[in-house]
C-alpha cells in the first residue's frame, strides 16, 4: 500500500512561531548518529515541496539508530539536537511505549524504545496528555514510570513517531540524521518520489537513509 500525502494545516493565531531550525539542521552533518556496519548508506537530496512525502512515514513510525542507557533529554537534546528551549516550549506531549511522560531527566532510553511527541492537542484529551500539566494528575495511573538510575551507553535503535506540527518543523531535521528502512519500505517511498538520478543501493537488507530538502531557486 502506498502512502497517502496529507496537507498540513497551521492555525491563524500570529503567536504560534515556528522555530528557525535551520542551523540546527546542518549540524547534523558533524553529529552523525552510531551506524551498524552492515547497514548502507543512502542520501537523498530533495525539493523541500517533497516534504509532506514523508509525513505518513513519520506518523506510522521511523527507525532511527541512537545511543541508548540515556534520559529521553539527553536522546532530544544531545542526539537529535533539537533545542532544549524547543523541547520545552514546543514538544508538549511526549508518550514512551505508550505512556505519557512528564520527567525527561528521569525517563531512561531503552533499546526498541517507543518514543512518540507532539505540539499542543486540542480539547480536554489534549489538555490531560499535556507534559507536567494542569489535569496530569487524572493520568496518574498509565504515565509512564520514572526510572532513577541510567544504564551503560550502547549502540541501538528506537521508534520514532512525530504528529501534527512537528512533522514540518524538526522533521527535516530527523530525516538527515537517518532512519532504518527495510528494502520493502525503502522500495515503498521510492515508488511516491519523482525519479531520482541516483543509484540504489544493490541490497536485500536495511539501509540507513539520509534525507536532506532544498529551497527551489527563483
């Protein structure tokens, strides 16, 4: 089943800004995340009009290879570098294996950990889910358990899933980083992407695709 393009909708209130996250962007070139060596590398370089290409591939969840026996802070901040300041004020709802999560500095990155975050909801729903909010207290019982003590740092992998905003704001951003794609998947998306001048890489396995947008010059 191939995968259906959504538009994004933005709301019209004039303080919802949108972070500039471009040099954020291009750090990524000088904090690659731990590569299994059996995976190839694939890089694509794309419109930035392609984007929206991938926002189902976010919502249903990404692969992406990361140091874990970390806090989920560390995991946003230090790995993914998005702004801790972004983190904050942007990412209101973050659920961990299908718990929302209040603490950053005390939730711990497992290995196959399922980690999803999201701006703002709307409505009561939104509001309870909401990290350290108001009505927090009413989820008490499936909030996902603060853990105290880190493990040792190791090379894995974690399921990444990205919702409503985000998705066009620190999406690019978790593209060029790389995500794990099966030769299915990956076989999947190329056949929604325009022909790229590009050689695939010959492989029955996973690759480590690196996604990058450009700007479309007038």
């Amino acid at each position: 089943m191939g995968f259906i393009v959504p538009t994004l909708e933005r709301g019209n209130d004039k303080t919802d800004k949108q972070p500039d996250l471009e040099k954020t962007v291009n750090q990524t070139t000088t904090a690659q995340p731990p590569i299994p060596p059996e995976l190839k590398p694939l890089t694509l370089n794309l419109p930035a009009e392609q984007l929206n290409i991938f926002f189902p591939l976010l919502q249903k969840g990404i692969t992406v290879p990361a140091t874990v026996g970390c806090t989920l802070k560390s995991l946003l901040t230090e790995q993914f570098l998005i702004p801790a300041e972004y983190v904050t004020d942007r990412i209101t709802t973050i659920f961990m294996d299908n718990h929302p999560v209040d603490d950053l500095d005390r939730t711990i990155i497992q290995n196959g950990s399922r980690v999803s975050l999201s701006a703002a909801m709307p409505g009561l729903v939104g509001a309870t889910m909401r990290r350290g909010g108001f009505y927090a207290a009413l989820r008490q019982g499936i909030s996902h358990l603060l853990e105290s003590d880190t493990t040792d740092d190791s090379c894995g992998t974690i399921r990444l899933k990205l919702f409503n905003l985000l998705l066009a704001e620190i999406g690019p951003l978790l593209l060029a980083r790389g995500l794990i794609l099966e030769r299915e998947e990956l076989d999947e998306l190329l056949a929604v992407l325009p022909p790229l001048p590009v050689d695939m890489p010959d492989c029955k396995d996973s690759v480590l695709l690196s996604i990058t947008f450009m700007e479309i010059q007038q």
